[in-house]
C-alpha cells in the first residue's frame, strides 16, 4: 500500500483484508457502480493515480462545492483501488440515495465505442464489490448493487433508465447498464467471487437502530462526556443509521465488539422496513391524497422514523410509505 495527498492505493487483494478491518458505524445497505467519464483512459498511466485523485477532489470540492471528493474509492484502468471520503460520510452521487450507500468510481468512459475496461480493472471491480458485500453482510441482487443509470438525473427517481438518466456506468459496463444487464452480466461474476459466502441469517444481537440527529456525533471509549474519544473510529454525520447493542444511563453502545459509545440524546429511534410490494409509491405526505414523489421497488430496504394512520416516514424529509406494503424488522 502507498499514502499521498490523504488517499491510500491498494491491489483488489489488499482491499479485501482493509475492508474487513474497518469499523464503520454507519449503516451500509448498497453500493453504487459509477464511471468517472473524465478522467477517461486517455488521462491516466502507471504513475498518476494520486494525481488523478487529487484533481477529481479539487473539482468536487472547487467547482462543485462539495465539502470532500464524492465517492469512497476509485478504480483505476491497471485494477489499483484509491481510498477517496471516509466511509462514515454519505457520497455525493446519487440524487436521494446515499444516505446508505459506499460510491465506486470506476475511472474511464464505459459507454459504448469509448473505452475498453481491462481485465486487470475488471477484476478488480469483481472483488471489491464482492468484499464489500461480504463485509457488510450484502445479498447480491440489484437491490443492494445500484447502477446511476436506474435514477432520474435530476429526482433521483428509481425509473431503471426510462427517461432522463445519465449512461453511467456506461452502456457497455459488463455488457450494459440496463437491470437486465446486471443480472446477466454483472451479478453472477460477484456471486462466483464470494463462493460459498451467503448472508448471515442467524439472529442479530443488535437491539435496535437509531438515527443521528445532530451535525456532527463523537464516538466515545465509555458511556460519559468525560471520555476518551475512540482513536479507530471518526465522528458520525447527521442522518447515519446505527446499530445499538447496549445502552446505559443515555448512552448507546455502537459496536458489538469495541468499547465504542454515543450519547443518546443525539439519536432518535427508528424501524428497519423492507417494500414487500412490486413497487410502492412513495408520496409528500401521510395519504393517498398527497402527491407521488416516486418510486421504491421489491426488496428495497428503508428506515422508518415515524408513522402515522397507516403511514410511515422515511428519513429527515416528507416521504411517505404506505404501512400495509412494507415487512417490520
């Protein structure tokens, strides 16, 4: 591994054992496969992935107006994996989905007649999202693996490419971006990856999960102000989804095998729901009189932080779910 500009670059292999060391509060149910567009091939050799990084940070930053490079980590053409925002921070990538979400930029132009991904970047893809999968205990299906072509530009609406929609991944991204094309081309190449590895189904020794209310939430070595701040775990942003496995005295024990602690008074409860319809409507409002504000398919997994006749709210904004379509948690 190498260190330049705050950015770590590692092989798919390296990656496989840093993503299974790293202690992440925040709760990830996808991950989401972009192109870079530019940077395409046609900027990059065997000696600038620093470089390269570092300019799509100072574009996300400068131009923008992001506070840090959006994506998690970056791909690049010779299969090398670039660390990018810490994975306790939501990207900025897709419109109204990240709150969830680990962003893979996959460095150059995928649409058709552009570039020609190499195997070494092929691979490395592979690996990657199946060590991710594997860490955050992720089945593979398009429900948990996002193309940015499924979402409306400028919504952020799941209509899988109908109308409005950026190419990204690129049209010919193992085979094409379409859901289909996941299915077929991409999909069985992570399952092949992970072997035997299947979502753990025994019961979870979590209590429940919380939302985090305040701008900026530090993790503590024990359940009081006066503490220590944890050394292997950075502070949580606002609307982080975290997982409770104790709780004292209005503190939350965060980790099931660190002494890893946050004050309660910054959270607020909420419920883990899964869309058992085909899709299901989400609206501005608790009823049916509100307007539709889109869409949510089978299997997609929402955090619930209040409910009213019937209805339940799904993050800080005015988006509704029907109750009668979801399965509780």
């Amino acid at each position: 591994m190498e260190t330049k500009y705050g950015f770590t670059k590692m092989t798919a292999e390296e990656f496989a054992v840093w993503i299974s060391n790293q202690r992440v509060a925040r709760t990830i149910l996808n991950v989401q496969q972009h192109h870079t567009w530019v940077p395409n091939y046609s900027h990059c050799n065997d000696r600038n992935h620093f470089d390269r990084q570092q300019a799509m940070k100072n574009h996300h930053v400068g131009v923008n107006g992001w506070a840090d490079i959006g994506q998690h980590f970056s791909v690049f053409p010779d299969g090398s994996i670039l660390t990018g925002r810490s994975l306790e921070r939501v990207p900025a990538c897709i419109t109204g989905h990240n709150a969830h979400s680990i962003c893979l930029e996959h460095v150059g132009n995928f649409d058709k007649d552009c570039d020609t991904m190499t195997e070494a970047q092929q691979e490395a893809i592979i690996k990657m999202t199946a060590a991710i999968c594997r860490k955050f205990n992720l089945p593979v299906n398009t429900n948990t693996i996002l193309y940015h072509h499924w979402f409306e530009l400028g919504t952020g609406h799941r209509n899988n490419g109908s109308r409005n929609n950026k190419s990204c991944p690129g049209t010919a991204f193992f085979g094409g971006n379409k859901v289909e094309d996941c299915e077929t081309g991409f999909l069985p190449l992570v399952r092949r990856e992970l072997g035997d590895f299947d979502v753990v189904k025994t019961k979870n020794p979590y209590i429940n999960y919380v939302i985090v209310t305040a701008s900026r939430l530090n993790v503590r070595t024990q359940p009081s102000g006066r503490s220590a701040l944890a050394r292997d775990r950075g502070s949580i942003e606002l609307g982080a989804i975290l997982r409770v496995y104790g709780k004292t005295d209005g503190w939350l024990k965060i980790s099931n095998s660190q002494e890893h602690w946050v004050s309660a008074r910054f959270t607020r409860d909420v419920k883990r729901a899964t869309v058992n319809a085909s899709v299901l409507r989400v609206r501005s409002g608790p009823g049916t009189k509100f307007s539709v504000e889109g869409n949510l398919p089978r299997g997609e997994e929402v955090f619930i932080m209040e409910e009213h006749n019937g209805w339940c709210k799904i993050g800080f904004e005015e988006k509704w779910l029907s109750s009668d379509f979801l399965d509780f948690h």
